[in-house]
C-alpha cells in the first residue's frame, strides 16, 4: 500500500487544477467543448463556489436543462476533489448544435 496514515506530507491541489477539472466536469454536463468553457472559483465561508459561462447544446428546455446542470456539477466537482461545493452558478452564452457530417 501506498500512502495513507502515518506517512509524512501532504497534497496540495492547486486552483488552477480545481479550475481544469471544473471545467472539464461541465463541459461534459453542458454538452460544449472545454475551450468554449469558462470556470471561476470563489470561497463562501470555507465552501468552494463556482461560477460556469459558456454554451450548452440544443435542447428543448434550456433553463431546466441549466438548473439541473449546475447540481449536477457541484455534485461531481464536489465528488472528485473531495471538497464541499455550494453555490454554482451558470451563465449561458449561446448554443451548440450537432452537425451531421462536414459542411461542403
């Protein structure tokens, strides 16, 4: 076993890591490409906040659809590095459509 109890040191997960997951994270969820998404950080009383902006992908109803994103990332950010997630707050800055094929 590596690690665990009683082995010296620590781990430090740096903000511009935590930013790189986030984003990742709700990419997926927004159905946008990354570079396309951008994520802030801010602290609320020792609770990590996030604040998303980007595009999601065509869909019927777009504000259930961002509603239920951002629960869906604090959920997973909050999973994946282990740290308490609130406030999370989407911005949308337009649309991604899925083309069929290249365009000619």
């Amino acid at each position: 076993m590596i690690g665990g109890p009683g082995v010296p040191g620590r781990v430090e997960v740096t903000a511009r890591a935590l930013t790189s997951l986030a984003r990742a994270v709700a990419a997926e969820r927004l159905g946008a490409p990354a570079k396309r998404i951008r994520v802030g950080l801010g602290d609320a009383g020792g609770t990590m906040t996030l604040d998303v902006e980007g595009p999601a992908r065509a869909q019927d109803d777009l504000v259930t659809a961002a509603t239920r994103a951002a629960g869906d990332i604090r959920d997973r950010v909050a999973q994946l590095t282990g740290r308490r997630v609130g406030a999370t707050h989407i911005e949308l800055t337009g649309i991604v459509r899925e083309h069929e094929g290249r365009v000619r």
